[in-house]
C-alpha cells in the first residue's frame, strides 16, 4: 500500500512539471556551512536560476554568498532528473581581510527543485571548501507556461 501511495504521489507531481514548468525562473535564499579551507564556518546566499523543462532539463544559475571574511559570486550551469542534480561553474570570491579578488571553480550535488539540501565542493587558489546547505527557492513562470483556461493566445491590443 505504501509503494501505491509513493507512485501516485511520483506520477502526480512529473504529470504536474510536464503541463505545468516549461521555462520557470526561481530565486531564493541559501545557508551553508563550511568545514573546509581555514575555518568551519556559516555562510548566506541568495541565488537566481532559469529552468527550461521542454527535453532535456537544463538551468544556469548565478547567486552571491556574504560569509564573515568572504563575499563570492557564482554562476552554475545545471542539470536535474527527478528530485537530484548537479552544478558546476566558476567563482570569484573577494577576501575582505586580505583584500585580494580570487578566482576557481564550484561544484554542487542538490535535492529538490525548490525546497533542499545540498552538498557544495569549491576549490579557490589551492583551498579547497566542503560545505552543506539548504536552501528555499520560490518559482515565477514564464511565457512557456499554459494559462489556466487553455488559452495562450496573447495580444497588446485586444
């Protein structure tokens, strides 16, 4: 029985992303904590990301992250099945303590399109970061999207 209600449950929600997400922008905040580089520490981030549902299911994501001595900015591009994907992308982190600008790379393991977790590799010069994270993203529809009354005709002058 329990197997049955997983299934519906599953069904329901792809039958839901295939009528209703065909190019969706979200944006949200994020919280990670670091336990590699110097120190264990929280960092803040507040992420925007286009999702394009039509095949293959691609996004490009960009965010910036505000911790203690650091302030980055990332951009990702990304891919999902299900409920899990993966990221990667550069960065460019400013150290506010030694004012210098760096630069390297991200990778990012997640669960959930829109309400997460996930698991974060950044390497900056030959520091290399772990951090988990969650994170909540809020959906906003594009022209892709069908209206509710099965109409998607559009015109600036009627």
């Amino acid at each position: 029985m329990k197997r049955i209600k997983l299934l519906t449950i599953l069904v329901v929600l792809i039958s839901h992303f295939k009528y209703i997400s065909q190019s969706v922008w979200t944006a949200g905040p994020m919280l990670h904590y670091s336990f590699g580089g110097e120190k264990r520490h929280f960092s803040f981030a507040f992420e925007v990301a286009y999702w394009n549902f039509k095949n293959v299911p691609y996004s490009f994501d960009g965010g910036i992250e505000f911790s203690k001595k650091r302030t980055c900015l990332y951009c990702e591009a990304q891919t999902g099945i299900g409920f899990t994907g993966v990221s990667a992308g550069p960065v460019i982190e400013y150290n506010k303590e030694e004012r210098k600008l760096r630069a390297g790379y991200q990778a990012t393991f997640w669960m959930n399109y829109f309400l997460g977790f996930d698991y974060r590799y950044r390497r900056i010069d030959k520091t290399h970061f772990n951090c988990i994270g969650t994170y909540g993203k809020l959906p906003v529809a594009t022209k892709d999207m069908k209206s509710s009354n099965g109409n998607n005709y559009h015109s600036w002058d009627d």
